[in-house]
C-alpha cells in the first residue's frame, strides 16, 4: 500500500505528454483540395541466358565467338503513364455550410485496401521464379562413352608377348564437341544437298519442306551446345510520382531497371534510372480584386504540365497532363 503514492506520481507526470488524437471541429464541413498522381505501369522483359557446355571449343571446332558464362538482362518493354486525382492532406480547409452542403464540394473515396489472405509465404506468387540451370539434356544423340584400345607386354620365359586389351572410358568435353561440330557441319552439308538435288533420294510435294525444316531443328540443337540459349521472363509493375507543389520544372527518378532483378525502385541504385521530368506551363495572374476572407471557401486550378519519361538519353514517352499541386490556389467567398 505504501507505493500508490509513487504509482501515481508517476501515472501524474505522464498522462500529460500521452498523444491525442485530432479532431475535425464540429459544425463544418471539412475538406481537402485535390493532388495529381502520376501512375507509370511499366513492363519489363528479362532474359536468362544459358552458357552452352562446349561453348569454350566453338571457337575452335566452329569458328564463332559466343557467351562464355551464365548472365541475366533485362530490358524496358512497354510504359503506359495515368494521372488520377487524391485528397491533399497537407491542404485541408473548413467551411461552414449553411442549411445545404457547397455544391462544389464531392465526396470521394479516400482509403486503404485491405484483403482477407494470409501473408503465409507459401501463398505468395514470386516475382521470378528461383534461377535455374541450363538444361542441356536430350541434345544430340552422340554416346557418352568410348572405347580405347590398350596394348600390355608381359615377359614369358624370357620372350616379351604383347595383349591388346579394349577398355570403356569416358569422353572428354572437347571429344564431346568434336562430334558435336562435325554433326553440325553434316547436318548443314544434307541440308545443301536436298536443295540442290545432289542427292539419290527423291523428295516430293511436302517432303521437301518437311525434312528441311527437320535437319534445321537439328541443326539449331547442336548448335545450342555451343551457342547456349535463353529463356525470357516478363514483369509488370505500377510505380506512383506524387510531383511536389511548386512551380518550377522538376525531376524525378520513376523507377530504375536492374539487370538482375528487373524493375526496381528508385531508391535501387543498382539498376539504371529512368527519370520523369514535368515542365508546368506558364499561369497568368488574376484581376486584382477585394475578396472577402470571411468564410472564403478555398479551391486550386491544375496547371498543364508537359511530362517526359526519359532513360538518360532518349525520350521514351512524352504527353500533357494536369497537375493540381503544381498550379494556383485561391479562394471564394459563399455569400
């Protein structure tokens, strides 16, 4: 019982400095004036690209140079760019309506969306799926395996005697791409032969087009050996620019592309930025006026602002749009 005293001294000293919540004066109407998004839905295209297993001996077997390593790179596809109007929170105002609610005043949605799912990671759809080996299983139709040919000596009764002996052993890679090259080299030589007729079989009607296109797909997984090939993944992505209030020109960085990871956000410095600037136009000034400040209802004019989406270099995308925040604030007075 001796501490109550102590408990609340202490519950004393703080309830004070305990946050409250604010609260909309009662009796008026509350409202904010508008602010422009610029919402960007950009597309991305990533390519994973496949190094081939023998792609060390095209050099040598098939005279092309070509991708030594495993890469990833990706590249902007398609940008559509929408502008949509929200309640400025910074700019919010009171008005005293009378009997009936200002005409000029419309009452909009202005909240959060929340879903009933559960965050568990096992529901989640990745934005890329983990990155997975080259498969390079199936191509060509070459053994995996060889067989040499061994010559032993053994001492019999004092006269040397030679065994020839055959072992299975495996091929190395460049044995592998040896066979590999002279197959491509085949295939292209049947493939001359059959167009030009230097051949004894007799193709006809849709034969012809049939083994062609058969010998090029052969071709084309042979060559796949050396060459590697890639498999593309595609992104899509919204990213939002809330252009600042003001009337100067501005720059923004909208998102940046990572060779790695596709679309990222601005603040990832590892992709390459593309960056939107906004040039409002010129507003002229009003008539100067008297205006009465007593229970003046506040409104903004938008300013035409041109907007470009550029990647450091080249314009990607250029169109005019309205801007709320960049343009004039003023006042009415409702009587």
């Amino acid at each position: 019982m001796k501490r109550m005293p102590i408990i609340t001294a202490i519950l004393a000293i703080l309830l004070p400095f305990t946050p409250m919540k604010a609260q909309d004066p009662e009796g008026a109407l509350v409202y904010a004036l508008p602010k422009t998004v610029i919402n960007l839905e950009v597309e991305a295209v990533r390519e994973n690209f496949h190094a081939g297993p023998y792609a060390k001996y095209a050099k040598k077997y098939l005279g092309i140079d070509v991708r030594q390593t495993d890469g990833q790179t990706s590249r902007l596809n398609a940008v559509k760019l929408s502008a949509v109007t929200e309640a400025d929170q910074t700019s919010r105002y009171t008005v005293t309506p009378g009997k009936s609610m200002p005409a000029f005043l419309a009452l909009t949605a202005q909240g959060l969306i929340s879903t009933g799912n559960g965050l568990s990671g096992d529901n989640m759809a990745w934005q890329f799926a983990d990155d997975e080996k080259g498969d390079f299983s199936g191509k060509g139709v070459s053994s995996n395996f060889t067989s040499e040919t061994t010559t032993l000596y053994r001492n019999v009764n004092g006269a040397s005697q030679s065994i020839r002996q055959e072992m299975i052993v495996e091929k190395t890679s460049e044995d592998k791409a040896k066979e590999a090259a002279e197959m491509i080299f085949k295939l292209r030589k049947m493939r001359v032969q059959i167009v030009t007729g230097d051949t004894d079989a007799t193709y006809n009607g849709e034969a012809m087009p049939a083994v062609l296109a058969e010998l090029t797909r052969l071709e084309k997984e042979y060559l796949s050996l050396f060459a590697g090939y890639s498999d593309y993944s595609t992104q899509k992505t919204t990213f939002a620019v809330i252009p600042e209030k003001g009337t100067e020109a501005a720059r923004y960085i909208a998102f940046r592309v990572s060779d790695s990871e596709g679309l990222v956000d601005a603040e990832n410095i590892s992709g390459k930025p593309y960056v939107l600037e906004i040039v409002p136009e010129p507003v002229a000034n009003p008539d100067a006026s008297a205006t009465s400040k007593s229970n003046a209802a506040r409104y903004r004019i938008p300013a035409i602002c041109s907007i470009k989406l550029r990647d450091g270099v080249s314009v990607i995308l250029q169109t005019r749009i309205p801007v709320y925040q960049m343009g004039r604030d003023s006042s009415f007075p409702l009587k």
